[in-house]
C-alpha cells in the first residue's frame, strides 16, 4: 500500500469518529438519553480505537499535532514519562486546568491518568468529562495493594498489565482496556515485548487446555495465579484477553509500533517516543502509519523512511536502571 493510501484511509477513519460524536451531540441536543455507563457502551467506545495510537501530551499544541497526525486519541499528563522519571520526587495527575484545555482544543478522544489506588483523583476525572481514565504507574502510587474499583465509575478505565494473571486481575475490577506496561519513559521496546509475549504465551497455554477439554487445567491456573477461574476460562475460550489490549512503554519509532502490532496489540500508546524527540510532528505521523498498516512491509518501511534515527530520543537501557527505578513493579 502506498504511502498516499495510508492517508486517505486515516482520513476516512477520522471523518468516521467525528461523524459519530457528531450523531451523539445530535442526540443529546433532541432529548434522547445516550447511554454512557453501561459496560457495553464502554466496551464498545474502547473497541473503536483498535488499530490506533493514543499520544501522551502535555498541552493543546502537542494534542493538536497528535490530532492531525491521526491520533484516536490522546492521554493528558502533567510531564511525559521521561520527564517523570528524571524529575523524582511524587508524579501527581495533570492539572485539571491543562486538560480542560486540551479538550477544547481537539475533538478526538481525551483521556488522562491517575494515581494507583487514588479514587479521589478519578473522580475529578470523570467530573471533568474525560472519556477514558488510566490508573497509571507511571504516576507515584498511593495504594499499591488495593487498585480502584472501576465498576462504580461511569468512565471506562485502562491499566496496566505485564503478565496475564496481572490483566485478569484487573479486568476483574472493572477496567475496559489493558495495555501491556513496558517501562515507561526509555525509548526502549524491549520491556514491552517482553510482557507482550509473556500474556501470549500463557494464553496459548490456556487455549490449549480449553481444546483438550482440560477444564480442570484452568481451574489450578487460576488458583496459583489468583485469577477468577470464569475470566480464565473466558480467556481460554477466547483464545484472547476479553478486552482491548494495548502495547505501551519505550515505542520511539514506526517499526516499534508495528513490531507490537505483530506480536498481537490492539493498538499502540506512545509516549515519551514523540515529543521528546526533534521531529515530533513526522515521528507522530509516521507512527500512526506503521500502526494501521503494520502487516503491509511497503508502508511500514516508507513510515520508518519518514523519521532519522538522529531525530529520536535519546533512549535509556533498562539495565542500568536500578529496581527502585522500575515503574512497570508497581501496582501489581
């Protein structure tokens, strides 16, 4: 597929998601109650953005760039990762201020983080109208232990997740989304494809104990990895995790995201990847590219043609990193 093609096809699919949101206001308007609560609805919401990326920004120029490049949607943070994680000290959530305004400069799909365990600061989410919320390790947890109960919200969440028992837990509590952790803020995509094949290859082993007729297999699963034995054998079942899954943590480049496309992502977030690299703009576009059309090699390569590695950002490897360093322990 040329690369003419891939951008007639991400307009087409952004004219869609505008249309759609247009409908709703439509009906709104007229009296007619739109659901927004119900988890097919908020299943569903997150089922549209599969096959896209959702961009890290820390104001409106960088959601605009995010929105033209053909984003599904952005998530909003007081500082990128990367920053987060040279700062120290505790990461909080974005100023409310900074994604209200944000929302009003774009029209694809807001979202923004909160700390692990911090109700409170969802809360002040969904009042404020975002339309996903990530209980986030990226930001200083408050309760390592004991994640938010996601099913007393109306907003859909997403967490993090590096092993399959780990997503399974939290679909329990109600989230709507995964995403596969990574280590977040490095610019490197080693961590995330590590965790993408740790979850595929125990849903592989699943899978097989549901074809063999091994029910009791699963049973034993779930209890030594303290997992409700129903998600396990839906995911057995499934031959998949039963919600949208995500690739995240350390994609800098178009053939980063294509890679977790491969391995099996419903999508892609990224980052520190963009905006802390020199050519952000291109890198956002060119990301978007290789992420839709990942099994086309033409576009991808023509996507990775668009940016220099001269332009990207300076990476972190993971083994220098000390363990008290690590933001993809917390929360598990």
């Amino acid at each position: 597929m040329k690369l003419v093609d891939g951008y007639v096809f991400l307009g087409k699919l952004r004219d869609l998601i505008y249309e759609l949101l247009e409908a709703k206001d439509r009906a709104v308007e007229e009296g007619l109650v739109v659901e927004n609560a119900t988890p097919l609805v908020k299943y569903g919401f997150i089922s549209m953005l599969k096959g896209g990326v959702i961009m890290d920004v820390t104001c409106p120029e960088q959601a605009r760039i995010a929105e033209e490049s053909g984003a599904v949607g952005v998530m909003v943070l007081d500082k990128l990762p990367y920053d987060v994680r040279m700062a120290g000290g505790v990461a909080r959530t974005a100023d409310l201020k900074v994604i209200e305004s944000v929302m009003d400069a774009i029209t694809i799909p807001v979202s923004a983080k909160c700390r692990i365990g911090h109700e409170e600061e969802a809360r002040l989410l969904e009042e404020l109208g975002v339309d996903l919320i990530d209980e986030s390790e990226v930001l200083t947890p408050v309760d390592e232990k004991a994640h938010i109960n996601k099913w007393r919200f109306k907003t859909p969440f997403v967490n993090g997740a590096r092993s399959l028992p780990e997503a399974l837990r939290r679909i329990y509590e109600g989230v709507s989304m995964i995403r596969t952790k990574g280590e977040p803020g490095t610019g490197n995509v080693a961590e995330a494809v590590r965790h993408m094949k740790m979850v595929n290859r125990d849903i592989s082993l699943l899978r097989g104990y549901y074809i063999e007729g091994d029910y009791e297999a699963i049973w034993i699963y779930s209890k030594e990895n303290k997992v409700p034995y129903e998600l396990a054998l839906l995911t057995a079942k499934l031959g998949r995790l039963p919600v949208v899954n995500f690739a995240a943590g350390g994609i800098a480049t178009p053939a980063d995201a294509a890679l977790m496309m491969w391995l099996g992502a419903d999508g892609v977030f990224v980052g520190s990847g963009i905006f802390k690299s020199n050519d952000p703009a291109t890198r956002a576009r060119a990301i978007v590219l290789a992420t839709a059309f990942y099994d086309d090699p033409e576009t991808v390569v023509e996507a990775q043609k668009m940016v220099s590695e001269k332009n990207a950002m300076l990476g972190i490897d993971i083994r220098t990193l000390k363990p008290e360093q690590l933001m993809q322990v917390r929360g598990e």
